[in-house]
C-alpha cells in the first residue's frame, strides 16, 4: 500500500511538472523575426469587378489583372499564450485601371493609377487555435493538430502613398497629385474654390482642398501557421485594410475643367489626366475607345465617389523564425 501511494504522488508529481512546462512552453522563445510576401488587391473608385463596388470586404469586387506583389519584415512577440504582437514594414505597389474593369461604366471613365505603398503597422494577434509545440520526431507527426494554429488579428498604422498614371504619348509615369486634377489648385494657394455646377446651376459647389501624401489604416485579418520545427515555420494570412483617404488612385469625386472659368491649370499635364473619359453604348455597353468625347464641365458627378474611403487587402506567405532568449531574457540569434 505505501509502495503503490509513493508511485501515486512521484507520477501526480511528474504530471504536474510536465503540465506546467507545456504551459511555459511560449515563454521560453516568445520573438520571432518575420518575412512575407504576396499580392495586394486594391479596392477604391478605379477598376474593380463586374459589378458597382462593394463596399465591406469588397471580394466581389476584386480585379485580378491588376493584382500587384507586396513584401513586408516584422517583428513578433507572444506576450501570452494565446496573444501575440506583431511590428511590421510592408512595401506594395497598387494598382488600378478601369479599362480592366467588368463594369462598362468604369471602362467609359477610362481612368487608371498606380502608387508604392510604404505602411508601418501593428498588430493584435488571437490564437483561437492555439500554438502548441512542435512534435520531437517522428515524420508523420508532421501532419499532426501539434504543428499548426490559427489566429485572427486587428492592427492599425500609417502610411506614404504617391499616385502616378501614363502619358500615353511618351510613355512616362507622371505624379497626379501635384496636378489638382478635381480644381485642388483653382485657388493658386489650394483654397477651396466655390463655383455654380454646369449641371444643376441652382448647385454650389467647392472644389476639395490638396490631399497628403499620408494617411491612416485599420486592419482585420485571419491567418494560419505551420511549425516545421522549433525555429522555423511558415503561415499565409490575408487581411482587409481601410483607409483614412480617399485618394490613393486620386478619384474623389467630381470632375472640374480649369478651361470653364478660364483659370491656368497647375500643370501642362493637369487637363490630360483630370478627364479621360470616352463615349460609350448604352444598350450594347461597348466602350468606343477610337472615339474621343467632349470634355465635361465642371461639377460632373461619377469621377469618383466621395462616400467610401480607398482599401486594400493583402495575401501574404509568411516565414517566421523564433529567437533564442539570451541574458536578462532578451531575444537573440542563433
């Protein structure tokens, strides 16, 4: 009897140990360093599916053709264990372009843009499969429930984004944002300008004031992850970022043409790119692009859409690699 209580409390003893070391098992190497890359999907006023935009989560909307690469480097740290805080730099190129649009009434507006993306951003990661540890051996355990978790995750950040469109003639890229192409600079100083619509001529309206080059995001995502062993591992997570502007392709809202009020638009390039616009079909919805319509005047709605700010989404394959706690438990390298 006392034999059988002695091996009783050694095995409660082990149990308990054994438990309390799975437990500090995410304690034990909580940094990793992290590279992704993936594409990128640009969700604003130019391009865009088959049918008019979709507003949340936008997939419908998505237009593969101008799909565009996206890299990002980051920093994870697991504060709990089933919590994680990530830091990360993330460099895309966005896209879009409205003769690649499903929707004939975007391929008529014939505008198109493209920008780098420079975002810095942070972000609260839930395991609501949580990450165990890796198995020791054996190769079948490599398909085991151990090796993978599954995470949900927002963040936020900021950004610096720099939109260009083609000058078809030569062939260069030129920056739209200094152009005013919606009467930004019909006020020299970027004052709003205040002008009676062609349209409805009982309608005052004001032409919007310059945009920065910065502005916020907020993030949600889902992501999965795979241990290959103690060091490393590999996931994939898509996330859906809204922004704080409106003016990643330089769409806002409505057209302006300086030539109304007699006024020298800021640029040789302003007028080319402010209305590209050509005449279309109604009933067969074809788009005649060897045809060249008349300019709109100023106050023409349609050029963008002023109610919903620009978003993009990410698709990313992520590398991690954990550190190795060193004196005082701070992270290091192998």
């Amino acid at each position: 009897m006392k034999k059988i209580a002695t091996l009783t409390i050694t095995f409660l003893i082990i149990v308990i140990m054994s438990l309390n070391i799975k437990a500090q098992y995410w304690k034990r190497e909580p940094a990793s360093l992290i590279y992704a890359n993936g594409t990128n999907h640009f969700m604003g006023d130019l391009g865009g599916g088959k049918r008019e935009a979709a507003h949340f989560l936008g997939v419908r909307d998505l237009d593969y053709q101008v799909t565009r690469p996206t890299w990002q480097i980051g920093y994870r740290y697991r504060f709990h264990e089933l919590f994680c805080v990530r830091a990360t730099y993330t460099f895309a190129i966005l896209r879009g372009k409205d003769k690649a649009s499903g929707f004939f009434g975007r391929r008529a507006r014939n505008l198109s843009f493209r920008s780098p993306l420079h975002e810095l951003g942070v972000q609260i990661e839930y395991y609501f499969l949580k990450e165990l540890p890796p198995a020791r051996s054996a190769i079948t355990s490599l398909l085991g429930r151990r090796n993978f978790a599954a995470y949900i995750f927002f963040g936020t950040g900021g950004f610096y984004f720099n939109p260009k469109a083609k000058y078809e003639p030569t062939g260069k890229w030129i920056a739209l944002r200094p152009l005013g192409t919606e009467g930004q600079y019909a006020n020299p100083d970027g004052t709003p300008f205040t002008y009676t619509s062609f349209y409805a001529p009982h309608e005052e309206l004001q032409t919007p004031k310059p945009y920065k080059p910065f502005a916020a995001f907020i993030s949600f995502g889902l992501g999965v992850k795979y241990n290959i062993n103690r060091r490393w591992a590999v996931g994939l997570e898509m996330s859906n970022r809204y922004t704080s502007t409106d003016y990643l392709d330089d769409t806002h809202d409505r057209y302006f043409n300086y030539a109304d009020f007699g006024l020298t638009p800021p640029s040789e390039y302003t007028t080319y790119f402010a209305d590209r616009h050509v005449p279309y079909n109604a009933e067969t919805q074809e788009v005649l692009y060897d045809q060249q319509a008349e300019p709109y005047h100023s106050g023409k709605a349609g050029r963008g859409d002023p109610n919903y700010n620009d978003a993009y989404i990410f698709t990313l394959i992520t590398v991690y690699y954990k550190l190795k706690k060193g004196k005082h438990n701070m992270p290091k390298f192998r």
